[in-house]
C-alpha cells in the first residue's frame, strides 16, 4: 500500500492502515522519543502518546509537505507537552553561562555512553540540548516550544554542556 492510500485509509479509521503506518514509522519516532526520554520505559510511553495524537489529529494532514516531517513535529510537541505538564521545565535561573563546547579530546568514548549521559541529564537541560544540538532548532524556537525565555534555553543550553563536559571528563580519568 502506498503511503497516501495509506493515509487515507488511516483517516477513515481502518484498523490495518494504522498497525501498517505505525509499523513503518515507530522505529524512527522511537529514536526520536529516546532522545527526550530518560530512560526506554519512557521514551515507550512518550512514543505510544505520540501515535495516539497522530491518529486522533490525521484528518488535519493535508498532503502539503513532508508527512514524515509532520508526525515528528507531532512527536515532539507530544513529548514537550507531557513535559510542560509535569511541569519538569519549571525555570531555576536565567544566568546565562558562556556557552561552551562539549570538547572529548579524543577520548575514547562510545556513542552509547555519551547517549546515555544525555539521557542522565535533567529533563530541561536534555530537552534544550536535543532541541539545539541535535534537531537544529534556534534558542528563540526553542524558548517558544517549552514556554520559556530564549536567555533560560541559552542558560539550560550551556549547563547541559558543563554537565556534559565533566561527565566526559570523569569518563576519560576512569580510562587512564
């Protein structure tokens, strides 16, 4: 089935197209939740919401643009929603830090463990990061899609690298 008969399908609230849609886009959208998560537990859940808000809001798709670009956007307002909710985004301080980079000096460190520093981070920071470092968004974008400053996501932005930076470190003094 193509991916518009498919949609179609899925908009008349056929059973089939939507198992069919979810098998073909949850390996990408799990990455996504994984990144927002803490843990897999979660980042399941937040990837279950996402699929609910996607089929209840389908009719919206239009056909214009992307529709895998469309359920991500989906996913991540879904996660960040849950978050606002929980309010685990309250804001602790503005002080903006400089904002540094995330240096490993060629440490030998393996793209789990880095993950699964990010993951460790607080919910704010590791929102921040993603959304800035990993999915390109602007710290003005950023502030607007959790309902804060742009000088808070600048803030959040550059502790989630400090916490990051002696993580790494603490890493590369465990090697030696």
């Amino acid at each position: 089935m193509d991916l518009e008969e498919l949609i179609h399908n899925c908009k008349k609230g056929k059973r089939q197209a939507q198992s069919e849609l979810y098998q073909r886009y949850s390996g990408v959208l799990f990455g996504m939740c994984l990144k927002y998560s803490r843990n897999k537990i979660e980042a399941e859940d937040n990837l279950h919401d996402s699929f609910m808000t996607i089929f209840s809001k389908i009719d919206q798709y239009s056909f214009q643009g992307s529709f895998e670009g469309w359920i991500k956007r989906i996913t991540v307002n879904t996660v960040l929603q849950k978050y606002r909710k929980e309010n685990h985004l309250n804001v602790v301080s503005e002080e903006i830090e400089d904002e540094a980079e995330v240096e490993t000096d060629q440490a030998d460190i393996s793209l789990s463990t880095l993950l699964g520093y990010i993951q460790e981070l607080p919910h704010k920071y590791r929102l921040t990061f993603n959304l800035y470092v990993l999915d390109g968004y602007s710290h003005k974008e950023i502030s607007e899609m959790l309902g804060t400053s742009t000088g808070t996501s600048k803030s959040n932005l550059a502790r989630a690298k400090t916490i990051l930076r002696e993580k790494i470190e603490k890493e590369k003094i465990n090697i030696a």
